[in-house]
C-alpha cells in the first residue's frame, strides 16, 4: 500500500461567531481526517488560546498519514472544529470541512518552506458563514508502506542478526544439562524403621486387659438395684409403705398469704434534684460575614450561568443574519 505524509500548520482564525458575551473566548481546534477506514481516523488537537477572544492565533504544526488510494478516490475530508473552552461546559464556535484531494490538485503559491498557504470560510453550528480559517501545509511523496515505516501502528520486519543473511548458518550454543527426573534406582532406598526383636513387622499394641478365665473384656459395673426389684429406684427413691405420700401443710402449697395493710416502707422525703442555678445563654456570633461570602459566591456563579444562557441564547440569532 502507498502512502502519503500531510503536514498541517494551523496559523490563525478571524472574526469568528461569538459566544461568550461577558467574558472573552478560549478558543482551540480540534483537526481530524475523516471518510477513510478505521485506520485513516486520525484527530489531533491545538492548544487553547486564551487572549485573541473571536480572532484567536495558534501556529500550531500537525502531520497526517494519507492512504493513498483513498485520497484518489476522493473519500477523505479534513475537518477544522473550533470550540470555545468554558467553566460550565465548552460550546462549538463553527467548523471547516476540506476535501483533501483538492489540497493535493491545488496549485497555489508556495512560501519559502515550500508550504502552500489557504483560507477557507468557517461555518456556525447553525450551517452559516461566519469567519475565516487559514493554514498552510505540503504533502510528501508517495512511500509503499514497507519502506515509510509501520502505518497506523502496522509491525515493522525483523532484520537477520547481525546484517548477516538468511542462509549462512547460525551458531548454536551446547545443549545444557538435562532437567529431567533421574531414573528408578539411582537413588537409594530409604533406611527402614527398626522392627520388632525376632520379627520384620512393627510390634501389635498392647491389648488390654481381659477378665480372668475369659477371652472377653469384662462388662461394666451394674448400677445398684432396688431391694426386692429388677428395676432402679426413681429419682428421689420410693414412697414410704402404704404407697401414699404424706399429707399437704397446713395452708397447701405455693407462696405464703400476704402481710396485713400498712406494711411496707415510710415515703422518703426529699427526692428530686434540688433546684439548679439559672444558665447564661451564650452571646450569639455575628453571621454578617459568613452571609457576604455566600452571596457574593452565589452572584458569581449566577453572573456565570446568566452569561451563558445569553450566550447560547444568541445562538439563535434572533431569526435574523449577522
């Protein structure tokens, strides 16, 4: 593929579309190629110009890399947006829309450096013409892609080592040791535990003790059995003989009757806080200050806003050309 280098100095714009009618305008530029593939979008952008208001001045140089066959097949535009920067959101001033192929068909004057100088009028958001955009710029010769370096971020070939070429034969290095695992037996046995006297196997553990004349381990102990009974007692053993229990007390069960009336404690004299001393109120501070910086913040920020909603009110023209 055959390419082209575009080099771009964006010198100056005069008597653009005012937006700002407070405060001057920081205008910059945003310059891209458009129309191409997804390789040719390529966009750069100018610095801010904070002092020429409507008539801002940047001389600010830029370089593009052109497909060749789309520039000849006339698809690709060269778009100048000027926007004003702004503390509540930047606002666009107007734009310009260049074919490129007829920059590369001009035949103007050159300057000095050989770079070919052009105006071309700038275009509100609205579509009229208000302003003057002027820039210079050269075009390269055609490079195939191989030899003009990697386009659009495209790999560039690597060179044999060396300078030298591909057939001569290439130094190799001796095989190192090999990382492999060694192969059974070339390592020892592991030394075995000691086993038991007379024998290759680990003594059994010690059983445990069993019942005499018997090759089972006693029961546990029975619990004691009531006299007379194959059963055990219940908690708290059993009635007395007869099979009844003793009477209730006198009065039956439960909490005792309550005292007779006048028992209890004599009231207490004196509960409460005593009485406290009377509280100085604090003298109050003076918010008159605090009162002046939040209005005038507040009237700055509202100057701001008014100037804006002016601004993009005028945008409208009012219905009439300027």
């Amino acid at each position: 593929m055959e390419y082209r280098t575009l080099e771009i100095t964006l010198q100056y714009a005069r008597d653009l579309n005012k937006v700002n009618f407070i405060t001057k305008m920081d205008v910059y530029a945003v310059v891209s190629i458009s129309g191409g593939d997804k390789k040719s979008k390529q966009k750069t952008k100018t610095p801010v110009d904070h002092d020429g208001d409507d008539n801002p001045t940047w001389n600010f140089p830029m370089k593009f890399t052109v497909d060749e066959a789309a520039l000849q097949m006339n698809r690709l535009t060269l778009d100048f947006k000027l926007i004003c920067e702004r503390t509540l959101g930047d606002k666009d001033v107007g734009e310009v829309n260049v074919p490129i192929k007829e920059l590369l068909d001009s035949t103007g004057k050159r300057g000095a450096d050989g770079k070919q100088f052009v105006s071309y009028q700038v275009r509100k958001p609205s579509g009229k013409p208000k302003g003057q955009l002027t820039f210079s710029y050269q075009f390269s010769e055609k490079t195939v892609g191989a030899s003009a370096g990697p386009p659009y971020g495209s790999a560039m070939p690597l060179a044999p080592p060396s300078g030298k070429a591909d057939t001569e034969p290439v130094t190799a290095y001796p095989a190192g040791p090999s990382l492999a695992y060694p192969p059974p037996g070339a390592y020892p046995p592991p030394a075995p535990y000691p086993a038991a006297e007379g024998g290759s196997h680990y003594p059994p553990p010690a059983p445990y003790p069993k019942a005499e004349g018997s090759g089972h381990y006693p029961p546990p102990a029975p619990y004691t059995k009531a006299e007379g009974s194959g059963h055990y007692p219940p908690p708290g053993g059993y009635p007395p003989t007869g099979g009844a229990y003793p009477p209730p007390p006198p009065g039956g069960y439960g909490y005792p009757p309550p005292p007779p009336p006048g028992y209890g404690y004599p009231p207490q004299p004196g509960y409460g806080y005593p009485p406290q001393p009377p509280v100085q109120q604090p003298a109050k501070k003076n918010k008159f200050g605090m009162g002046l910086g939040a209005g005038l913040l507040g009237g700055a920020i509202g100057g701001l806003l008014v100037g804006d909603m002016i601004s993009d009110a005028a945008d409208f023209d009012g219905g009439f050309d300027f």
